[in-house]
C-alpha cells in the first residue's frame, strides 16, 4: 500500500488511472495496474507453451499502457475461454451478446492498457473494479465507490464471477475470507499469519 498527495496527482480530475512497474539496470521486471491480468489471461494454457508465455509476459512488462494495442488479441483469445466457462457465451462483462470477431474486444482493450481506476473522490471502497463497472456497465448504484483494490476485497473471486458469468458474485476458489481479518486502515493492513494455521 501507498500514500500520496491527492493534490499533487489529481491535477486533471479525481479519477486516477493507476500503473506501476519495478525494474533492475532499466530492465523491466513487472507491471502491475489490475491484478491477475498478465497471469491469468495472457500467454496460459492452452493457447501457448509455459516458455511462450514467459517470453510474452516480459514483452508486456516492458510496454507502457500507451504502447499495448498489440497484446489485444491475447487477451480476446483468453477472455473467450474464460467466458465459455459456465457453458453460457456472451455473459461476461462488457462481451457482445452476438458471436463476432469484436466480441471481446472491449474488455481485451481494457486489460491491455492495465490501469487500476481509483475515484479518489469517495471515501467509501466496498467494491473490486467498481469504477469500471460504473463507467462501462452501466452500474450506476457504484458511482461513487472508490473502487480500486482494497486488501478487503475479495478481489479473486469477483475477478472470476466478472470473466465467467458478468456479475461480481457467483463464481469462487473455495475461499472465502482469511485466517483473521485484513484492515483497510491500520498498517500493516494484511493481517499476521496464524501461528496455530496449517503450513500449506
């Protein structure tokens, strides 16, 4: 987690587009705006080897948002597979209901420019991608989330119930909360291990 001066960065309004790299001798080692995204969507199985999703990965932590058209396809091929997922096509956010060559197109724009949207505006944070599902789907009730990505969010699960059904609830990894309970306020914010937890 960070802190910034909000008047320092929101020169151009209170919605901030949000991306980061970290890099050794001007080599890119990672980029990270919204999470799971190069994991989960570029360069996996079945559409490549483990070695061609490596050498694909690194080309996309070396581009900036601006320079990342070319990963759009990438990301149309995997977001078709996850859609199929719950045998129902076209339910994924921001998919056309239609079969066509666009139909994931949208969403596949998004992800390559890899932004974490933040209305720093509000105060109120209750919901993963709320932002994004305000300002494309339409869900006007999240207008005036912060949105982002809080350690209280159950960011995976919402991340899956959105690529496979189109809602933020439905779809789950089997877990659903942590040992003890993550705080958005006080550091460390994620909580300790549970000394008495089961070494996984």
């Amino acid at each position: 987690m960070i802190s910034v001066d909000l008047d320092a960065i929101a020169q151009g309004g209170k919605l901030l587009a949000i991306w980061g790299t970290t890099s050794i001798a001007g080599k890119p080692l990672d980029r990270l705006g919204l999470p799971f995204v190069k994991n989960t969507l570029l360069g996996v199985s079945p559409f490549s080897t483990d070695d061609a999703s490596g050498v694909r990965r690194e080309e996309f932590y070396g581009a900036l948002p601006a320079t990342s058209a070319r990963f759009i396809a990438d990301f149309q091929k995997s977001l078709a597979f996850q859609d199929s997922l719950d045998g129902k096509c076209g339910n994924q956010l921001l998919a056309e209901s239609t079969e066509s060559a666009t139909r994931y197109k949208a969403l596949a724009k998004l992800f390559a420019n890899d932004r974490l949207w933040v209305n720093s505006a509000s105060g109120v944070c209750t919901q993963f991608f709320a932002v994004e599902l305000a300002n494309l789907a339409g869900q006007r009730s999240l207008s005036s989330d912060c949105g982002g990505r809080s350690p209280t969010y159950d960011a995976p699960n919402v991340w899956r119930s959105l690529l496979i059904a189109g809602t933020t609830t439905g779809i789950t990894d089997g877990l659903h909360q942590d040992e003890h309970a993550p705080s958005a306020t006080v550091f460390p914010f994620l909580a300790p291990p549970d000394p008495k937890g089961v070494n996984h």
